[in-house]
C-alpha cells in the first residue's frame, strides 16, 4: 500500500509538470490518479466506503475553508464586500433553485430531489478558480469578486445541502423548525469562528518568545478548536473554520508569512488528498447509466443556473456585461460539491450511487471545460492583459515581532516598458531597499551601478505605508510601450 501511494503522489507531480501549460487545475489530476488507481482502471485499490470518505471529506475540508478565510484580505473585500457576499449566499440559492426547476422539468426528476442534486453542485470550487487565475491578469475588481466569492460560497452550499437533504428525510415536515436550525448554523457558526480567530490572535501574540515549530502547532490547534466549538453548539463548524481564518489573516500575528505559507501548504495537500480519494470513491463503469443526465445538468448550470443568479445578484452594481459573462463562465464546480454527493450516499437516499455519479460528472466536465478555457474567454471579453509573471524564486520577511516594513518582489513586464536605468538613479524613499534582484532566474546582489532593465524583478524592503509609492518611483524610470 506505501508503495502505491508512493507512486500516486510520484504521478501527480510529473502529470502536474506536463499539463501545467494547458492550465488544468491540481483537482482535476488527482482526480484522474484517483480514477486510474481505483477499482475500474487498474484495480491497485478498491475503495467504497461512502461513510469513511465524508468524515475524512469534513476534516479535509475544514483546511480548505480555513486557508480561504486567512487568504481573503480586508482591503480586498471591503470595495466588493456587498457583491461578493449577495453571490456568495443568495447567489448560491438562485442557482441551485434555477437549475432544480429547469432538471425537475426537463427530467420529470421530483422537485426535492432535484433541488437536493443542484444544492448540492452549487457552489464554486476556490482551488481551482485560485490555481488557474494565478496565470492570469484579470481585472483585479472582477478577480476579487470571483476569488473570494469562491472561498466564501462553500459554507452556504453545505448548510443548503444538510437542510433540503434533512427536509427530505424528515418526510416535509418540521419545515419551521429547519428554518430556524438553518440560520443557526449560519449565526452560530459565524459567531464561533470570530470567537476562534480572536482567541487564535490573541494566543499567538502570547507566546511569542517560543521556538516557531509551535506556532505551526498551535495553528492546527485553532483550525480544529474552530470546528469544534461550532460544532459543539450545533453550528456550522466549516463556516466558522472559513471565519478563524478571516479574522487571523487580517491581523498582525508573528512569523505570519510563515503562517500563511504552511495554510496554503495544507489547503493545497488537502485537496490533492481528497481528491484522490474521490477519484477512488468513484466507478467510471456506472457513467453509461448517468452520462446524459450528467450533461444536462452541466448545461442548465453552466448557461442558466449561475448566469441567472449572476445577473440578478449584481443588478446594482458597476459591474459590465463583459464582466458578468466572465463571473458567469467562472463559476466551475470542485471539491465541495463532490464531497457533498457523499451526504446523501451515507444517509442511505442514494444507494445506486445515482447522485454521486451524476455530481461527479457534471464537476468533472466543469473543470475540464471552464477550467481549461478561463484564459481563452477572458482573452476574448478582452479582460485579459497578459500572462502574469511567477517568479520562481522568492523572498519572505520572517519576524517574531511586529514590523511595519514589508519584503515585496516588483516586476518590471517587459510587455508593458521599455528602457534601462541604474539603481543609483532610482528616487526611493528613506528606508527603502533593494535587497535583490532576480534576472532570468540568476540572482544579482544590487549595488548602485547595477542596470535594472525589463524583465527583472526586484526584491525591495519597504515600510507598508510606501508600497504603492515605492512601485510607482521604480517603474515611472521605464518608458511604457503603446
């Protein structure tokens, strides 16, 4: 069994390596590897236990939101706070009720059943939308609406999904009391996850002095205590782990670039793992029984479903018909709701596995389709710029104590300027330092006769107040192509 799982993880890189140009997202290939390593390829692992992949789903997932809640910044939220959040909550709605009413009817599926499958598949998957847009330039309103409505729709999803499949196993009846117990774990979980984070933040800064490996320790604490107190009180724990993260990740806590590292470390093992296991989980030979409904859906979803929710939930808002169309053919599906067609299967409504197979082939050609033709789209609405540049060796500034100053990396696009200039001619401001520059993957200590010319990029400490100002100084000295 090492061995196998030694060689999983071996093919996820090498794939990961030569699809990486075609833009296919990391859940997408662990999947594939799930699928390949599964029962109905080559048969090296058997694996159908429904009940053990939605307890080892709910730990996963709780890294995923948290990650997502600490990556999700004040100063990006708040000018898009009211889009993102109408997308995020009632936007999930409208899209799961949409897409039901147009399945039920084109399908003669019951209208609970069909509501339970599109609650289920309604929420946008952040890794993949976060993977993919790293790529890409987009137009940073347009991207932070999609980024952090991706992070932040998941917790709305699983809340609708527990209360229809609820509704449904209680026969229709206690609607009052699920409405109520509804907004509880919308409150509750709200609540205890700021609680958490607060209390995380608080703790953090008192144990300051200690060696860093127990801040990393610490950090699984908080993540889990997060869940935990939620769940204690019958929220929703996944909403409050989203909630920690927010709260810790837009406050000053030591070796914060080290956090932030290890929380998108584990976000990004913890969806490679689930996603593998859902690839196991999954028997491609039972496709043939569901492949048309699994179509149909991806159609109603995909080109009525969100666009609909899309443009009623940003009626009044700056936002253009060329961004909309964008939001729209952004919101592809990913791990949550994979994880979510295991709810119903381990509450014994699903034993032909109907759902779970329609779920993960409709999330499957979501990812291959939107997923691996975003760039394309945006290229055409012409909201792309250009291909963003990933440098692939980078600097952090790690620090116990606080510091107003920032270790940031400036990249001078040799798309956009033109021209040379030497460091000694650039006008920093004091206190300001170009402690590095990078050039064609070499590195380069600067001094002040150093030519600094497109293409390089600039490794600057700076006082965070002087971000912005710093930026402009060093790139006003090149000339900008028309």
């Amino acid at each position: 069994m090492v061995l196998i799982v030694s060689l999983i993880l071996i093919a996820i890189v090498f794939t990961a390596r030569i699809s990486s140009k075609m833009n296919v997202p990391l859940v997408v290939i662990a999947l594939a590897i799930g699928i390949i390593f599964g029962s109905d390829v080559t048969g090296l692992i058997y694996f159908e236990d429904a009940h053990l992949t939605r307890m080892i789903a709910d730990i996963v997932l709780i890294f995923i939101l948290f990650a997502g809640g600490f990556g999700t910044k004040n100063h990006n939220f708040r000018p898009v706070i009211r889009t993102t959040m109408v997308l995020a909550t009632i936007g999930v709605l409208l899209t799961a009720l949409v897409t039901a009413v147009l399945f039920s009817y084109f399908t003669g599926w019951p209208i609970a059943n069909s509501l339970l499958l599109c609650a289920i598949i309604s929420s946008t998957d952040a890794a993949a939308v976060f993977s993919i847009l790293q790529n890409y330039s987009v137009n940073k309103k347009i991207r932070s609406v999609l980024e952090i409505e991706s992070a932040a729709n998941d917790p709305m999803a699983i809340m609708t999904t527990s209360f229809i499949l609820q509704f449904i196993l209680n026969g229709g009846t206690g609607s009052v009391s699920s409405i109520f117990l509804f907004g509880w774990l919308l409150v509750g979980g709200i609540t205890a996850g700021v609680i958490a984070g607060t209390l995380g933040v608080y703790l953090f800064n008192k144990i300051k002095d200690i060696d860093v490996g127990y801040f990393y320790l610490l950090l699984i604490g908080t993540i889990f205590f997060s869940y935990g107190i939620a769940e204690l009180i019958k929220a929703s724990g996944l909403l409050s782990a989203f909630f920690a993260g927010y709260i810790m990740g837009n406050k000053k806590i030591p070796y914060k670039t080290g956090i932030s590292s290890f929380t998108e470390i584990l976000s990004f093992i913890a969806n490679a793992g689930l996603f593998i296991l859902l690839g196991l989980l999954v028997f491609p030979s039972r496709f043939p029984q569901i492949w048309s409904l699994g179509i149909l859906l991806f159609i109603l979803l995909t080109f009525a479903g969100r666009p609909a929710a899309v443009l009623i939930c940003t009626l009044r808002t700056d936002l253009s018909i060329k961004e909309k169309i964008f939001l729209s053919w952004s919101g592809f599906r990913g791990a949550v709701p994979i994880v979510l067609a295991t709810y119903p299967l381990a509450a014994g409504l699903d034993p032909d596995h109907t759902f779970f197979n329609i779920i993960f082939f409709t999330v499957t050609l979501s990812m291959i389709i939107q997923g691996t033709t975003l760039g394309k789209i945006a290229k055409i609405l012409k909201l792309l710029y250009h291909n963003r540049h990933r440098s692939k060796n980078s600097m952090s500034l790690v620090t116990v104590h606080d510091t107003d100053y920032e270790l940031i990396e400036i990249y001078i696009d040799p798309e956009i300027y033109y021209g040379e200039c030497l460091v000694s001619e650039l006008s920093l401001p004091f206190g300001t330092t170009i402690t590095m520059l990078n050039r064609n993957n070499f590195i380069v200590a600067p001094s002040g006769k150093t030519l600094v010319i497109p293409g390089d990029i600039l490794s600057v400490l700076v006082k965070q107040k002087k971000i912005e100002s710093v930026i402009e100084v060093i790139l006003s000295r090149f000339s900008k192509k028309n």
